[in-house]
C-alpha cells in the first residue's frame, strides 16, 4: 500500500504555490518515518518534508517544480 507525501494545507498562509528545492533522499531509496526527506520553498521561506512512513522513496514532483498545497509531490511503498 503506497503512502503519498503531499505540501500539507496548514504550512503556511495564503495560496502561494512552493518549489521542491531538493530532495533528500533518493528516488528508490529507503526511508524511515520521520526522516527528513525534502525541502520547499515559498515566498522565501524554506520548510523541510518528513517521511509520513517507512519504505521505498518514489518521487513525483522532481527537484525545482512547483507544487500547491495539497499536492502529491512523493509516495511511499
């Protein structure tokens, strides 16, 4: 069962959409629940993205796209 990794809703004010500055861990890689994993940026504002599961790393969103709140931008399998 996959697990998504979405921007969650409550991040930040407004309805600015982020840029995936870097990914953390690799596409396929193992990651642990809780493990920062990405980071993001809004109006110059960083935010790191933690692992909501253990497993195997499939990115969606690749590094320097853009993302709104809400979106997928990973899962975990």
């Amino acid at each position: 069962m996959a697990t998504d990794i979405t921007i969650p809703s409550d991040l930040w004010d407004g309805d600015e959409e982020c840029v995936v500055t870097a990914w953390l861990a690799s596409d396929g890689g193992k990651v642990t629940e809780g493990a920062l994993i990405a980071e993001i940026m809004t109006a110059k504002v960083q935010y790191e993205i933690t692992a909501p599961a253990t497993g195997t790393l499939h990115i969606v969103k690749a590094q320097d796209e853009v993302a709104a709140k809400g979106d997928v931008i990973g899962t975990i399998t």
